[in-house]
C-alpha cells in the first residue's frame, strides 16, 4: 500500500515559514481511493513514455491538446 504524506507536503510548503497564517481543512485518506488514482496516472505516464520511446514523440492527443475557453 502507498503511504500519502500530503500533510507533510502542506506543513513543508506553508507551516515552516515565518508567516504562518494558512489553516489546512480535510481528511486522511486510508490509502484505497488515493492508491487507486496513483496507481492510474502512474499507468498512464508510463504508457506515454513508452510511446515516446518507441516512436521518437509525444502522443497526438498531446501535441494537439490546447486550453479550452472556460466562458
């Protein structure tokens, strides 16, 4: 199972610094749904180095993404 240290990562990047005005609300996650979703992008990450390494370049679906307009 993959252990989570987000708290660590928040307190790293706000709590150890002279300003200490931020409050981090929310919940522990027990690994399940968090492990799950690491596990996917992990996945997909690979499958695109591989495609990269085969092949020379990035993905179509890539090198033709552009931003959306949100409006």
């Amino acid at each position: 199972m993959v252990e989570f240290l987000f708290e660590d990562l928040l307190q790293s990047m706000f709590f150890n610094r002279h300003s200490q005005n931020l409050h981090a609300h929310g919940y522990r996650d027990e690994g399940e749904k968090a492990a799950s979703f690491v596990q996917k992008m992990d996945d997909m990450i690979n499958k695109h180095n591989q495609y990269i390494r085969d092949n020379g370049k990035d993905m179509l679906k890539i090198t033709e993404w552009r931003w959306k307009d949100v409006r």
